[in-house]
C-alpha cells in the first residue's frame, strides 16, 4: 500500500499535495465501504476518542465548565485522585500550573487536564468561605461512569448507558453495597440497557456473569478458528436469584444484547420492551502507524438457545407496545395469550440467518421503538413486586434444552 501512496502521489498533484492523513482516509474509506456496515476506518483523532471511551485516560477525575473566574467543578468522580483529594464540586479552578484558566474554552481546559498516567498536576481552586487551596494530584487511569443506580420501590434500578473495561467492576460494586445498606430487603433489579449502544465485548461476559452461576453466555463463530469462542459462567449471582427485569428497545445494541439474551435463555431474567436493534457481530480493533484505527468484522454472535442475533435482536418476553395503557392489563394480555408467546420465542431462536424476510416478518409481531417509555418501568416494577406474577411470564418461554432439540 505505501508503493501504492508513493506512485499516486507522484503521479497525481491531488494526491501529492493532499496530507498524509486525507490520502490515507480516503483509501481506507474506500477499503472497508466494500466490506460490512460496521467495518470503519478511524482517523488518529477519532482513534483516540475511541480508545478513551473504551480504556480511559490520564486524568485526576472531574467534569468541568468554563464559567467567568476559571473552570467551575461540576462533578467530582468517586475515588478519583481529585475525590481523594477533596476537590468539590461547585470548586473553582483558577490556574493550572502558574497560568490563569479564565477565559478557557473547554477543549483547552481538557488538554490540560488530561495527561499521562503517572505525571502530576498542580492546581489553584476558590472554594467558598475557605478561600485559595493549592493542589498537586498524580493523574490516574480515568474511566467515565458507565453505571448508574437508584433504589426505588423495593427494587434497584440500574442504568448502563455503554460498555467500557469499567462496567462490570461498576456493577458489581454498586449493587452489592446497595444489598448490604437497604434498609428494606431488596425485591429484584430493573437492568436498563435502553439506548445502550453496546461497547466492549468482555464487559458484556463480565455482566452478565454477575448473575449468572452456570451455563452459556455467548458463542462467537467467524471464518478463522481463532474467532470461535464459547463463553461461560464462572461467577457467583450477586443477586442470589433475586427477580431480574432487563429493559431494551429498538436502540439496545451489540453488548447490551449479549446481556439481555444471555439473562433470557438462561430463564434468569424477564425481557421487557421491543425487540433490540440486532447488532450481533464482533470487530477486531487494530491500531495503525499513523495512531488511527481499522475496524473489521470477525465474527458473529450466537445466543445460549443457538439463535444469531445479526439483523433480528432480542425478543422481549413482554411488548410494552400495546392497545392498552397501564401495566396491569398488558402483563394479564401477556398471560391470556401465552401459547402466543410461547411460539413465538420458538420460531425466534430456530429461524434461519439466511431468512431475512422471515426474520423481518417477526420482529413485525412487536413493532421496535426507539424511546424511553415509562410504561416499560411500571410493567417492570409490576413483576418485581409480585414473585408469583414474575414466574408465570417467566415460566412461558421455551427453555433452551427444548429449543436446542
């Protein structure tokens, strides 16, 4: 490829006086758009947005906003080097080093902040009533929370925005210290991965493993050996079998579907929404000279029941898109037609990957929705706090053994 470069350069003046970077994208644009949707080339700038997602950065664990005096703290991360240190938020950052951040815009305020793990920072911050405080903080690996949890109803409500190498340790911990301070004993979780687009596959094994004390939790098959996997629980439930609600609609992709299927065919948790968006296939990340990154698609995901999720998703156990309006009537609906149901989830894990228009006609049986509907927390809510409800509309899918013979 770079005699390839050295030629066209020589031989065209677009192309010899075009950047190194331009030439570049555009031939591997031109590459992966004969490949699949989901092959990309990533610039070095892009690249390394990508990288930070998925692995963090160094930093020392704030939000900021530039405000007239300097950069207002909005938010401090837990158990960051700023957190340790006592930084607040509603904090004001005068200086970084000796020079004044006022009139900061925020990319710069960012550079700044950000560095390499290990090398130190000082810092001038106003805090009210107190005064001038001097910092100096050693940047660490900084992972953006992924995971957010409430506790309402008796019930923990849990919402996973992505997929980074935090999550699952976010998870885990988490909810376990929510067991350990409920005052009231705790009734189930609500597992919200709505609009969660997906993020690193080891992650989504990770958590689903959390819940999960034997059996399949994924398989991956490509045409290169070394792309086949099978992926297994090997943890212990932190829930110790406390009722699961997973919540997904038509935005739910790639690892946020490996969870919820894995949680569904293994009966350990009830799918309530509309069917997933039906990202199933796994890419390789390969990072480049130029610090860009090539995307390509190894290999395919395959649910414990055996079904690829590619183009088809996740079906819900209960559709929250309904001629009625509250969660009562829609869950006794569910119950009235469970032969319906029953057949369906069937036909969804033995339809073939070559059948599109059959693949197509039933994810038509519940029409995909894209938003966050309050309905789907009251139906969920609804089955948290009534055990037998739970295991009825449990109890109405197929179970994998069934399916698989």
């Amino acid at each position: 490829m770079v005699a390839a470069l050295q030629y066209s350069r020589s031989h065209s003046s677009a192309i010899g006086n075009a950047s190194q970077e331009v030439v570049i994208t555009a031939v591997l644009d031109g590459a992966v758009s004969l490949l699949d949707a989901f092959s990309r080339y990533s610039g070095a700038k892009q690249a390394s947005e990508n990288r930070q997602k998925r692995s963090g950065f160094g930093g020392i664990g704030v939000v900021l906003k530039p405000v007239d005096h300097g950069a207002l703290v909005v938010t401090v991360l837990e158990s960051t080097p700023a957190f340790l240190a006592g930084i607040k938020a509603n904090d004001i950052i005068t200086h970084i080093g000796d020079i004044p951040v006022k009139g900061w815009r925020n990319k710069g305020l960012v550079r700044a902040v950000h560095g390499e793990i290990g090398s130190y920072i000082k810092i001038k911050i106003r805090r009210k009533i107190v005064g001038m405080i001097d910092y100096s903080l050693k940047r660490e690996r900084i992972l953006f929370p992924t995971v957010n949890l409430i506790k309402e109803n008796e019930a923990l409500h849990v919402v996973i925005s992505n997929f980074n190498n935090g999550t699952a340790q976010q998870i885990a911990s988490k909810v376990t210290k929510a067991l350990k301070w409920a005052k009231k004993p705790v009734a189930g979780m609500i597992l919200d991965l709505r609009g969660n687009p997906g993020g690193v596959l080891n992650q989504a094994i990770k958590v689903a493993d959390l819940f999960l004390v034997e059996g399949k939790i994924l398989t991956t098959r490509g045409r290169h050996p070394s792309s086949q996997h099978e992926y297994l629980a090997r943890e212990n439930d932190i829930l110790t079998g406390l009722p699961i609600i997973v919540l997904i609609n038509g935005n739910s992709a790639s690892a946020s579907e490996i969870v919820a299927a894995a949680l569904q065919d293994q009966k350990r948790a009830i799918i309530v929404g509309t069917p997933s968006f039906g990202k199933g296939s796994v890419q390789s990340v390969s990072r480049l000279p130029n610090d860009g990154e090539l995307t390509l698609t190894w290999s395919h995901f395959v649910t414990p029941s055996g079904y690829v999720l590619h183009n088809l998703g996740v079906p819900p156990n209960i559709c929250s898109i309904s001629e009625h309006d509250n969660a009562e009537s829609i869950v006794a609906e569910v119950l009235k037609n469970a032969s319906d149901l029953s057949r369906l989830m069937a036909a969804w894990r033995k339809v073939s990957v070559d059948n599109k228009h059959a693949r197509m006609t039933l994810k038509q049986n519940c029409p995909v929705n894209t938003k966050l509907r309050r309905i789907d927390i009251l139906i969920a809510e609804k089955l948290i706090s009534d055990t037998t409800l739970y295991s009825r509309i449990l109890g109405i899918s197929n179970s994998i053994a069934s399916v698989q013979n």
